[in-house]
C-alpha cells in the first residue's frame, strides 16, 4: 500500500493507495501512530485509492477512531468506494466512523 501525507487546514490527509489487508495494516498503524506521537490528532484518510478492506484493516480504523476521541482529535475517512464501503456497513462500522464524500465535506 502507498501512503501519501499532506498537511491541510491544520489536518494531516493521508492518501492511500492499494489494499488496506493483514499485511498492510500494521504498516498504516505505524504512519497512524508516528502521526499521533508527531502530536498531530486531526486525520482524514482519502480511500479513494483503497480497493479492498480486510478485518485486520477495519480494527486499525476503530482502534484510532477510539484513539483520537479519547485525545479530542478526530478521525475521518473520505472517498469510500462502494464496494469497501458495503464491507464498513456489513460489519456496522458505518455508525462509528465518521465517513464523507468528499475531502472538502471531511474538513469542513
């Protein structure tokens, strides 16, 4: 998976690339938690170049989603396609995590 940082609106916007999976979790969970160390709390991540997510991918979405409220931060998620978007609501994810559009919708 490729990740790519930038800074906006004092939220760091991580855009990702590829299968967020067993493998490639662990190596988001580290950006996630080099950011947060970084004293960095407000993160959106653009899905719009994840084409797939695995179970392992959807618990480093709810571990930083508890994470970040506990620090008042926030954790976003933008750009969902539709059929990784079927995987968050089959697992009822879709209620905690907060989840928008569009980039613009996910700063404002």
């Amino acid at each position: 998976m490729l990740v790519t940082k930038e800074e906006k609106n004092s939220a760091l916007i991580l855009r990702l690339e590829g299968r967020l999976d067993a493998t490639t979790a662990i190596q988001l969970e580290n950006v996630l938690n080099e950011a947060i160390t970084g004293k960095q709390v407000q993160l959106l991540l653009d899905f719009s170049g994840i084409e797939y997510l695995s179970s392992a991918g959807m618990r480093i979405l709810l571990s930083m989603t508890k994470r970040l409220k506990g620090m008042d931060g926030s954790f976003k998620l933008f750009a969902v396609h539709d059929d990784v978007m079927e995987i968050i609501r089959l697992a009822g994810f879709e209620t905690i995590l907060q989840i928008y559009p569009d980039e613009s919708k996910a700063l404002a």
